[in-house]
C-alpha cells in the first residue's frame, strides 16, 4: 500500500527552480511563518530534485521529525524521507508516505520556491459532483468498479443515516450510486478498481475529500503508474477549469 496527500497549486506562472537542492530554513526565514506550527516539528529539512519524468517533476523531501508519542514525556525524533511530485504548470501536487505535518511544511517549501509564497499550494477539498465525476470517469471510461463508498447525513423519505459505509467488489451493482449521492451532504471517501489501467495492470486506490489516499494495489505502484494516477485525478477535477501556463 501506498499513502498519498494530493495538493492544489494556483493558476500563477513558476519562478524558475536554480538550484538542486533547498533547506527547510528558507521557509522558517521568511516573513509570516512564525505560526507555521508545523515549522517546530521538522529538523535539517531538505527539498531535493531527483529527477523529471514529463510532466512531473520528483523531489525528495528528507527531515528529522518529532514524533509526539502517548507514552513518551518528550517528543521522540525520527528521520523520515518521502517523495513529492509536482506537475509542470498544472494543478496537482503529490506526496507520497510523507506524514501529513510533515508533508505540509515539504509542500510549504515547494510553494515558496516556485511562487514565493508559502501559501500557494493548498489541500485539494473534494466536493459531492468532483466524486460523481469520478465515478462516472473511472467506471464508464476505464470499465473499473466501485470498492468503497462513505458519505455523511444520507437523507430520505424514511429518515437520516448520519454515516453511510460499504466496501466490497462492484458496489455500482448493488446500489444507486447517484441516488446516494443526490442524498447526501458529503462524501467523505470513494474507492476504486480498474481491472486493467491504461492496458496494463489490476491498480485499486482511495481518496478521500481532504485529498489524502492509499493506492492499494499494485503494492508496489511503477513510476508510470503513479504518474498515470495523478493524470486522471487531474483530468477528472481540473479539466474543466484549470488552464496551463506555460
């Protein structure tokens, strides 16, 4: 399994990056971070360019970071390391096994690098219709199958069901999705398997409405596969509203 955090950049043009490599201090340097609480977390913080693979580009993100545990009196530190992408001009930025605080101070560093702003890039919020079109995308263009649905206050004549939870293979076939949807005020998650994605292997994944994810199988994704993910998250939520600029 592998975790992921989907972020949103603007619509703005990208400072050109001139180094390889870049420290956590130049966003704890700048103006306006001072209640980045995130920022007290990370020691040594390094953003890395690694590698391009058009569109995207791979960076590392590497950090000691304190770990509050329950047990513990004091914060415990622990080295992590994980990979970010990012989308030349476009919309979607990635982190992958980062955890969440840190991923946010990686993705913080990202944004002042490339639009002198630490703010720019921001967690995707997924509506109701961005789920339906989802839905609609993978099942009728890539024939996958529903494998989890969640959604919050599902009304009807008969009541309210404050949380709504199924997992299983080809939910679509057991239940009116749109229905669901229609009724519902949020959808907290979906799930989906694609039994062949872009001709090649089974790929199941979840993403939920604060845009974080598991891609399930294949345990292992490829670069082309990861890659491939975030296109059609890309085509499905911003391909109506995001242009490029180049």
């Amino acid at each position: 399994m592998k975790n992921f955090i989907i972020y949103v950049q603007p619509q703005k043009k990208e400072l050109e990056l001139m180094e390889k490599e870049y420290s956590v201090d130049e966003l704890k340097n700048f103006p306006g971070t001072s209640q980045f609480e995130e920022l007290e977390l990370v020691r040594n913080g390094r953003l890395k360019i690694i590698k391009e693979i058009e569109p995207h580009r791979i960076f590392q993100f590497s950090c000691e970071f304190l770990i509050k545990l329950v047990a513990a009196t004091k914060p415990v530190s622990a080295q992590l390391s994980f990979e970010l992408w990012q989308r030349k001009h476009g919309p979607i930025v990635a982190t992958f096994e980062g955890r969440r605080k840190a991923s946010k101070v990686a993705v913080a560093l990202l944004s002042l690098l490339l639009y002198a702003d630490p703010f720019a890039i921001n967690p995707i919020k997924l509506a109701v219709s961005d789920f339906r079109n989802l839905k609609t995308n993978i099942l009728l263009k890539h024939s996958g199958t529903l494998s989890q649905i969640f959604l919050r206050n599902v009304r009807s004549q008969k009541g309210k069901i404050n949380r709504f939870l199924m997992t299983g293979s080809g939910l679509e076939q057991f239940l009116n999705v749109d229905e669901l949807l229609d009724s519902a005020s949020s959808v907290s998650g979906m799930g989906f398997a694609i039994p062949s994605f872009r001709g090649e292997r089974r790929f199941s994944f979840r993403i939920k409405d604060w845009g974080g994810g598991q891609i399930y199988s294949p345990a292992n994704p490829l670069v082309h596969e990861v890659s491939s993910l975030l296109e059609l998250l890309e085509e499905v939520f911003f391909s109506n509203m995001y242009k490029t600029t180049t």
